[in-house]
C-alpha cells in the first residue's frame, strides 16, 4: 500500500461539532432506557462461554467436563496473537464442551457451566467495588504490561467487532501512533449503555484512556460523543476538568447521524484523516476504542480483573421491561428476556445489537457474546417490508458514508456479476446499513452486499 499523506489533526477538538459525509438520521428511540440506571440482573441456571467470540483464532478451552470453575477463573486461552482468552464469570461445574449454535449461523465449540448461584453470589459480594480515579497515577504501569493486562483479561472491542485489545495497544515502530480515540456515539438507535456507562463511570472510561495513550506512545486523546448526549459530554469534560491530568484530552462533540460510530466515519470526522481502503486506523496514526472497553481496560490494569461481564441494552417495542443491565458474558438470551417480563404479544424478530446492523438472532438459545453491546426486540409490524424495484432516485448514493453506489452494486451482485462489484469497491462496504434505511423501494442493499462478498472469496486468486 502506498504511503498515506496525513493532514494535521486539528488543535482544538472542543468547542465545535464535528461530522462526516454522508449518512442518516433514523429515528432514536433512545427515550425507551437512556434514563434507566444500570442494573445487575439474577444469575441464570447456566453460562455458555463460546470459543469464537472475538475476531482472529478461536481460543482453546483448558477446561474439561465435570471441571469445577470459579468466578473468573481461565477456561479458554487465547488461540494466537490475534485472539482472546474467555474466563467464567460463574462458580459451577464444566457440563459439557461441544459445538453450540452462534449468532452466525455456524456449530461453534463452546463451554457450558452449570452455575452455582450460592458460590457465586457470595464470590460477587466478596468483590471490591474496583473503582479506578481518572487521574490515576500511571507511573506503575509500563506500556507492555498494560497490553499484556488487557492479553490477560481477554479484553476485546465492547462496540460490536470484538476486535483483541492487546494487539490495539501493541506498539509498533514503523505505525507510530499519535491519537487514542474513545467511541462514545453510539449511534445505533435505541442502544444506550454506552451512554449510562459514560454518566455512571466517567472514571474508569478516562483513565482506561490515559492507559491506552500510554501503552500506544500516543500524545493526544479524545472521547468522541454525539449531541444528543449532552449529559454525557457534560459529565466527561467535569471528570477531566476535576482530575488535572498532564496528558492532552479532549471531549469532542459529534453530530447525531448515523453511522457515525463506524471507525471510518468517525475517525475522519475528529481527525479530518481517512482510513485508506484495505487499510487500518493505524496506518494513519490512530488507536480506536470504544468507551466501554477503555473502563474494562482500566479495572484490567488496575485490579487484573478478567472480562467476565459487560452492560448491554435490552430494548425495544417487543420487550415488556426494557433495560441497561450487567450481564455476566455466556448468558442466553432468553433468560434475559424471560426476567424483563418477555416478549410482547407482537414481537417480530430479535437483533442482536441495533436495528441498523446487528444480525437476527435464530434463537433465543443464543447467549450473550463479549462484543454484543445490544439486543433489540422488534415487532412484526415494524419488522415487516416488501422489496420493489428500483426508482434510480440516488438517496443510497448521498447517503452512503464510503462514497459508494449501491443501487449499482446491489445490480451487479444480483446479476452474478461479482468481478465487476470488486472493481466497483463491493468490499470497500461497511455493511451500516444507511442505503438500506433510505431506499424508498425497501430493497435489503446490504443483504446483497453480503452475499456478493461471500462470492467474492470464491473467485479464484488473480496471478
């Protein structure tokens, strides 16, 4: 790949709003649970610990059947650099370890632990409450072993790609990095955890911050939130402004337009740089986290605390009690829905994240996954569509955030005419879904995109 040309990052990233081309403005529906405190929810009868719940390598359980396991004990390590390690968030006992459906669609291994909710909860109330200042004191904390905690915590992307932290904070001398970016916008409609995170833990999100800048060499930092989280925005600028930390860190205020929270959207719109196709944040001297993962960085570090549980959104018009709950990770998802009184009587489908991008879940047997930030319950009126033809009327061209033509696409595709979309930058789609949101003909763009990458694999390798 060519050299990228960098422009400056901007001096102030206060004081304006920052946006990107492109993009849509779907209706919020946040008002259904971005008032609703984070909650700790009963422990189901058994965890489901999938070995694929990250991207790279699965990991390999070092676990066997009939084990015993405590809470945060190592079931599965890590199976290469680009790979997480998996830990019981329970006590109990190995009932089996065997293939499981994913949210995929594929068998994947997977450790199932009868829960023994007396040992548990007892493990859970012996815990310290593992808060983290924001202005911690980072002298103790060298930056190979803040990538190491992370490696050890099996920590991975919170926001949905699920990407191993460790290698995101692994320096590298030749892609040296200058920006640390938390992502704050969330701006999938009716997810709103990350926002309760930011109001009740703005600490650990800061310092998990400071750690990352440390371990990356990055000499600036920003925690990038949309308006119409003001609370939010507000609370973090009196975190950093009441800590009087050394390091460069600024609160940036986005426009609310979807998709903002993609890395190629966002980090353009704070940086005024572009990923370059086939590239990554680092080539352009950026580190990308989301706000989540920096608090669960920080206890890591701090506390060596295991990745054992997170805070999702169960939402939406088919939910009886909608909610921000922590939720210990292998969780099913029914058992979920089941204490939040169930399903209504109309409820259509379930999503696993937003409504934009998050895949339908075929089960609710399907547990909760390390990057699952969401699960949103439609209802079939609101998940009814019928596809027709295509009006050439261009609103997925003005709204695509990559600059892409889908109608052209998603033509080619259907044709079977698959080296033609390559040419055209069928992979250069980053499948939110904005084309599809806009199409007044209802057509499922992204649904074709995502078979035509599938048979892009399949041709053969250009010599």
């Amino acid at each position: 790949m060519a050299p990228v040309q960098m422009k400056a990052i901007p001096e102030r990233l206060e004081g304006r709003r920052f946006t990107f081309a492109g993009g849509a403005h779907p209706a919020e529906h946040k008002h259904l649970t971005e008032n609703l405190a984070i909650e700790r929810l009963p422990l189901p009868p058994e965890i489901i610990l999938s070995t694929v719940m990250h991207a790279g390598a699965p990991s390999r359980p070092v676990v066997a059947k009939k084990d015993a396991v405590t809470r945060g004990q190592l079931v599965a390590e890590a199976g290469g650099f680009v790979s997480a390690a998996v830990h019981s968030p329970v006590c109990g006992t190995v009932t089996d370890i065997a293939p499981v459906p994913h949210q995929s669609g594929r068998m994947v291994a997977a450790i199932l632990i009868k829960v023994d909710a007396e040992q548990t909860t007892a493990a859970i109330a012996a815990e310290p409450a593992r808060t983290v200042a924001a202005d911690l004191d980072l002298s103790p904390y060298a930056p190979e072993s803040i990538a190491a905690s992370a490696r050890d915590a099996g920590l991975v992307g919170l926001g949905g790609a699920a990407f191993p932290t460790a290698v995101k904070l692994t320096r590298n001398p030749s892609k040296p990095t200058e920006i640390v970016i938390l992502n704050g916008s969330e701006c999938e409609p009716y997810l709103t955890a990350d926002h309760r995170l930011m109001l009740e833990d703005p600490a650990a999100i800061v310092a998990g911050l400071r750690l990352a800048m440390k371990a990356t060499g990055a000499t600036r930092g920003a925690i990038a939130v949309e308006d119409n989280k003001p609370d939010a925005i507000r609370t973090l600028r009196e975190t950093l402004r009441a800590a009087h930390i050394p390091e460069k860190i600024a609160v940036a205020r986005l426009k609310t337009k979807y998709p903002q929270g993609g890395e190629r959207s966002l980090i353009p719109a704070v940086t005024g740089r572009a990923v370059p196709v086939g590239g990554f944040p680092p080539d352009i001297g950026v580190a990308i986290l989301n706000v989540g993962t920096a608090a669960a960085l920080a206890r890591a570090v701090v506390y060596k605390q295991p990745l054992i549980e997170r805070v999702l959104t169960l939402t939406g018009p088919g939910v009886r009690q909608p909610g921000n709950l922590l939720v210990p990770i292998g969780t099913p998802i029914g058992f979920l829905v089941a204490q939040r009184g169930g399903l209504t009587a109309d409820a259509g489908r379930v999503v696993l994240g937003g409504p934009m991008m998050g895949p339908c879940a075929a089960s609710l047997e399907l547990p909760v996954m390390k990057g699952m930030s969401g699960i949103t319950v439609m209802t079939a009126a609101a998940s009814a569509s019928e596809e027709q033809p295509c009006i050439r009327c261009g609103r997925c061209v003005d709204a695509c955030p990559s600059g892409l033509m889908p109608a052209a696409l998603a033509r080619l595709v259907i044709k079977r005419r698959i080296p033609e979309a390559v040419a055209l930058h069928l992979n250069a789609c980053v499948e939110c879904g904005t084309c599809t949101y806009v199409c007044p003909s209802r057509i499922p763009l992204v649904q074709y995109f995502r078979s035509g990458k599938i048979l892009a694999r399949q041709l053969p390798a250009r010599t």
